[in-house]
C-alpha cells in the first residue's frame, strides 16, 4: 500500500469516527442558545463522548498532514503549496479539536476535584471549534484540493477537473455543512485511483 493510501485510510477512518461519535451533532448544534450547551455538557457520558470525539479529529488533522506530505512529493508543480494548505488545513483540525474538548474535559476533571470546572464559555469553545474546523479546516482544504487537481498527469482527467467544482464547495463550507463528506469522498477518490496507477 502507497503512502498515499495509507494516510488516506487513515485520514478517513479517523475523520469519519469523529463525526459518528459525537463531533457530527455537536458540529450541528452551531447557532444553539447557550442552554444547549450547558444542558449537553450536564451529562458525564457526553463529555467522554465529545472528549473522544475531539481526541479522533486531533489524530484526522494529523493523518491529513501526513496525506499532505504524501501528495506534495509526488506532485510535480506547486508542492510547497501542496504541503502548505494541507498542513494549513490539519492545524485547523487541532485547533477544532481543542476547542471541542475544552469544555467536555474540564467539566470532567472538576466532577474528580471537586472544581465546577469551566463555567464561562460553555457555549463559545464548541461554536469556535465549529468556525475553526469550517473556516481554518476546509478553506485552505478547499485550496489543497485545487493545488493537487492543478496536477498534470496525476490525476485522471475526471478528478482533475473534478476537484475544482468540489475544493469550491469545499472552500465554502462555512455556510453549509455537507461539503465535509464531499471532502472526505475527494480524499477516497485521490487514494483509490493513484492506488489503482501504482498497481
């Protein structure tokens, strides 16, 4: 198996984990009153839930860093860019990650120390770490997805220009939610075919 392959299994096994386990209703709980949050956090089995579900994407951001700089040696014109907006991309994970396990965890670690834990913000980190993944996650995804479509004799005819449409739904994703799983199906799509060429 291709580097290539390995860090997309590995991006969409995680990234996809992620979401099923807690990071896909928190994600969609964005504009919620604050309520909401408090009421979610007030239970322990959610907070380990969103915990692991924050510990998974951490470790998506950096399979995708690791699928970033398995592309950007195999590509042929703007590797740096390549490498760049992929990193750029994984950081907006971690960066969504922490935010998303902020709360949960500090909630947790009060009920062990008899701390109350985090009270301010209960609702504002889960709605960064929502910000953080759409706009510091898949924008500069979006831009990785153009860079390595841009790639001559890379990719097949259909994926090349395929990856422009979809890094623009993906680039934009700050106002809907559904262009993460036409990011992860880009990722899919990528590995399987430059898999199939390596055979």
């Amino acid at each position: 198996m291709s580097e290539v392959s390995k860090a997309a299994s590995a991006f969409v096994v995680l990234f996809v984990a992620a979401f099923v386990v807690s990071l896909g209703s928190l994600a969609g709980s964005f504009a919620d009153a604050d309520q909401v949050f408090v009421d979610r956090y007030a239970n322990q089995a959610v907070q380990l839930r969103d915990t692991a579900g924050a510990l998974l994407l951490l470790l998506a951001g950096m399979a995708f860093a690791w699928f970033a700089q398995a592309m950007s040696t195999i590509t042929h014109r703007h590797s740096a860019g390549v490498l760049i907006s992929g990193c750029s991309a994984a950081v907006g994970m971690f960066v969504a990650a922490l935010a998303w396990a902020t709360v949960p965890m500090s909630l947790w670690f009060g009920s062990i120390f008899g701390d109350p834990g985090l009270e301010v913000g209960t609702a504002v980190l889960p709605q960064m770490g929502y910000v953080a993944l759409m706009v510091g996650g898949l924008l500069p995804a979006g831009i990785f997805m153009a860079l390595v479509g841009h790639q001559r004799l890379l990719l097949p005819r259909w994926l090349s220009i395929g990856s422009y449409p979809a890094a623009a739904l993906v680039a934009f994703a700050a106002v809907l939610f559904m262009p993460l799983f036409i990011f992860v199906g880009w990722v899919i799509a990528v590995a399987v075919t430059l898999r199939r060429r390596s055979v």
